[in-house]
C-alpha cells in the first residue's frame, strides 16, 4: 500500500474547441486544436468507504470514476476518493467536457496517492474514463485538456504545439445535445458505402490543415475563414451537420463572421465562429437573439493543481 500524502486535492482542466479536423482525426489525419478558457475544477477527498464517490453516492459508467479507478489501480492505492465536480463546460456540446472531467479527476487523485500530478498517469487514465463515452476516442481531447495552449493532433504521432494567432473565437451553442458515439458510428457507415469518395475527403483535408497553418502565418484572417466553411461542406457530406448547425453558421456569416464551422463531434453540439474583435460584440448580440453564445479565449492553459 502506497503511503497517503495528501488528504484533499483540487485541480482544474480546460475545454476545447477544434478548429480544423474533427472526425478525420479518427482516421490518422491531422487537425488543429485549442484549449479555452472554460474550465472544470475536481476536488476531491480521502473517504473511509473504498471505491470512486461522486458527492455521497457511486456512480458507474461515469467518466472521472473510471479515470480515478484506473489511478489507484496503477498507484496501489486503497482508500476510497470523494470527489467533487464544478464545471464551467456545457455537457455534451463539442467542447471536451468529459474529457476535462477526466483529466481534473485523475489529476487529483494523483495528487493524494502520489503527493505530485503524474501527467503520464493523467493521461492514460482520462482516456481510459473518455472510453465510456466515446468507445474510440482519438485522445485529442484528452491530451488538450492536459497540455492546454494550441496544436496539431495525429492519432499515430501524437500533439504538436503551435502558435495561432488567433486570440479569441465565438462559440454558438445550437442547444441539441448529441452523443459523440453515433457521430462518430455515423462517420464509419459513410466511409464504408463510400470507399472511393472518403478518400478523397481524407485526403483534402490534410490539404486543407496545410492551407491553414499558411494562412495562420500570413495572418489572412479571410483566407482562414474560407476554409472553415469548406472543412464543414465535408463534414456536412459525412453526415454530422444539422439543421440548428447550419442555421447557427447562416447568423454567424451574416453577421460578419469570416467563417464558421461546427466544432466537436456534430449533430448538434457548437458551432465556431471567426470574427473580428471589433466586431465581436455586434455578432455575438445578433445571434444571441437565437441561441446561446460563448466568447472565449483560445491556447488557454492546460492541467494544473489548485487551493482547496
């Protein structure tokens, strides 16, 4: 048994947004992601009960009880953990939320058996707890959470980080929650009727992450948006837009938006929008008329220990 060296702990970890690539990450290309500045903060506590304890009750099947399962696992440790989760992340929108949960809670449960946040042990842990949401996540989320700034994910070579110059970025949420699963299902079913034709669209969107990051040194805000609009025409193809998705990026352009895309998994969820600062208050007022709207800062820090 590994000695207690900490009786409560805190940590908080923040949401994401991707910017260019979702879905396609599933399949080894490339996409361009951001923490921001929403956060969840975990605190959690020694219990005399053994096992993972949202509050005063268990709760199985949940994200940060599996990611906090997999670290006494791997710690030795044998007393119980009482957690609790405070989240500034809508649910099931697109913006990493179970993902953050699973990060903040591994986090402080290594905190308590170790003294210390293991990141590697973080790491694993919240993917393992993203699995009983997502199946098969690609672990983009995950990695965000616990690195935070900006970069570029591949599934077989890992996170990059990169400087964006993009500072801060709307968000639209459309209000139709989705589960990550069935979009990610429904991925699977188009590339499978549609061998030829995915490829294609895999392969014009590793095209289009390189125009991005040219587009991000130019500093060609228009260029950038242009592209956005085009990253979403191929997700609409493969099935993961919608009605409220559509809808949102019709406001968000005639309101001034350079471009505008869905953010997360589809289906529902976020949509992304690039604006001009000048012009952010004016956009952001206009679509608010319909759904909620989000102004966040974007390479927002990532995984770290807070006061209890």
């Amino acid at each position: 048994m590994v000695p207690l060296t900490m009786e409560k702990a805190a940590s908080s970890a923040p949401g994401k947004v991707i910017l260019f690539g979702e879905h396609f990450v599933v399949y080894d290309k490339p996409a361009i992601v951001s923490a921001i500045n929403l956060r969840v903060r975990v605190e959690a506590w020694r219990y005399e009960k053994p096992g993972v304890w949202l509050g005063y009750r268990t709760l199985v099947d949940h994200p940060s009880t599996r990611a906090v399962e997999y670290v006494l696992e791997k710690t030795g440790l044998m007393s119980g953990i009482r957690l609790k989760i405070l989240s500034k992340i809508p649910a099931s929108v697109g913006l990493g939320s179970s993902a953050s949960v699973s990060v903040a809670s591994a986090a402080s449960a290594s905190l308590i058996s170790l003294g210390r946040i293991d990141r590697e042990l973080v790491e694993k842990a919240a993917l393992e707890g993203e699995k009983i949401v997502h199946v098969n996540p690609s672990g983009i989320d995950t990695t965000i959470a616990v690195r935070g700034g900006s970069g570029i994910y591949r599934r077989s070579r890992g996170f990059s980080s990169i400087d964006i110059p993009l500072k801060k970025i709307l968000i639209i949420d459309t209000g139709k929650t989705r589960r990550t699963g069935e979009m990610v299902s429904r991925v699977r079913e188009f590339s499978e009727k549609n061998k030829e034709r995915f490829s294609e669209i895999l392969s014009r969107e590793e095209e289009l992450i390189n125009e991005v990051l040219d587009a991000f040194k130019s500093l060609d805000f228009e260029k950038i948006g242009e592209l956005m609009l085009v990253n979403q025409s191929l997700l609409k193809e493969v099935g993961v837009s919608s009605n409220e998705i559509e809808e949102a990026i019709k406001l968000a352009l005639d309101a001034g938006a350079y471009g505008a895309k869905l953010t997360g998994a589809g289906g529902g969820g976020c949509v992304i929008c690039l604006v001009d600062e000048d012009k952010l208050e004016k956009v952001s007022k206009s679509i608010s008329n319909k759904f909620k709207v989000y102004l966040t800062e974007l390479s927002a820090e990532g995984l770290r220990e807070e006061k209890i």
